[in-house]
C-alpha cells in the first residue's frame, strides 16, 4: 500500500437543491483513516452522517473536494471504475442485514464474490473461512429466517469480509439489535479489528457503540472533529 493514507477525505462538501435554495449538507470535512484504524463516525439523525457513508461507500459523489483511496483519486474515476473499487475495496454491514431470504448463510456470504466472476468452489472456500472467522461456520447451510437478529449480522458482517476489502463500511451495524447482541457485535469488530488488523468505520449515534472506536469523531452542522485521538 505504500506510504500513503488509505483513505483521504479533504474539504468535502455536499449540496443538495431542493425548491428553490440550495441545502448544505457536508461543508467542509477532513478525514483520514490509516490501514487497521477502528474509527467512529458519530452523529445524531439528519447531521450528514448518511451522506458521509455514502460518499465513503462510493454510492455517493461530494459537490466538491479530494477523496483519495488508496492513492487514486475517486472523484476522478468513471462510475464502472468506481463500482469496481467499490466492489473491491470497501465491504458494507448495514443496519437491515439486507441478506437475501432464499438463500443459505454460505450463498449470501459469497454474493460479491459472483460479482467477481470467481469460480464457485473458491467462492464457497472464502465464504465458509469468512463464517468461520465470525463465529459462524455451523450454519453455513441456515437461511436467514433460521437465524437470530445477531446471528443474520454475523452473516452479513461475514459477506463484507469475504472479498477482503480494504475497508469494513458499518452503518449503524447494531441499530437492529438489541443491547446485549449490539455489544456482542461490536466485540466481534474490535477482534477483528484487533487481531486481523481490519480497517472499520462505524457510523452510529450511539455513544455507546462509538466508545469502543480506537478512534471517535463526531458529524455536527456539516463539519468531522476528532474527538478519540489514538495513542501512536
């Protein structure tokens, strides 16, 4: 990866124009996320802390600023260019699961990894060693009606890692569960985080779940202050 910043977010603005003025939504952020960060982004509803995730996610372009991932500026990038880094490099847990209900635990974890075009035994290898690395690898053949709210984000969680992003992307990855199983999921990420040197963004308005973040910044009228600085 070189010398420089995985991800490098500089003067990112956002407007949006709905009637007749122009809405602010972003207005100015800076943000920098090294190789095995475990970052909080956290922000009440309405701060901008969507738009943020979805301009990180690459679902999303800014009006303006840098975004650079990896070296390469994203902003400059085709949308088939941009799917494909997307598809690469950045693993998404959503606060729905968003596992497709026909489908076992094992099929949904190597959904990105058809995307890919691998072929389907390495497929079901690298979705069976994701399970197994959440706590997982006895229901590879359970669909997710068979399974807990916990258990379904484990699932999912599993998905993201399958492809070996370079970024976990977690939007409010507890808000569905309840407290004790929300707990249990941010245990799993700071393990992850911890032992595989996997890079993870929170997004949550939970203060709770952003306590556990080595780093924490919080999303306020447009603008990312770094509230955890970690100890280097």
């Amino acid at each position: 990866m070189g010398m420089h910043e995985m991800l490098y977010l500089t003067d990112i603005h956002k407007t949006y124009v709905v009637g007749p003025a122009p809405v602010q939504i972003l207005c100015g952020i800076d943000l920098k996320v090294n190789p095995g960060d475990l970052v909080s982004i956290m922000g009440s509803s309405g701060s901008g802390k969507s738009t943020l995730m979805n301009i990180i996610g690459l679902l999303d372009s800014p009006s303006s600023g840098s975004y650079m991932l990896d070296g390469r500026e994203v902003l400059a990038m085709s949308d088939d260019q941009r799917s494909a880094i997307r598809n690469a490099s950045i693993g998404f847990v959503f606060q729905s699961f968003y596992l497709l209900p026909r489908l076992t635990a094992l099929e949904n974890v190597g959904i990105p990894l058809v995307y890919r075009g691998m072929k389907n035994t390495e497929i079901r290898l690298r979705a069976a060693e994701a399970l197994d690395r959440v706590g997982m690898g006895d229901c590879i053949e359970h669909r997710p009606n068979q399974l807990s709210g916990g258990q379904q984000q484990r699932v999912a969680i599993a998905r993201a890692l399958a492809g070996k992003p370079a970024i976990v992307l977690a939007d409010e990855p507890t808000g569905a569960l309840d407290q004790s199983t929300g707990n249990d999921i941010m245990d799993l990420f700071v393990r992850l985080n911890r032992e595989e040197g996997t890079t993870i963004i929170v997004i949550t308005h939970d203060a709770e779940i952003a306590r556990r973040c080595v780093r924490r910044t919080r999303i306020e009228e447009g603008l990312l202050h770094e509230e955890g600085i970690p100890c280097s």
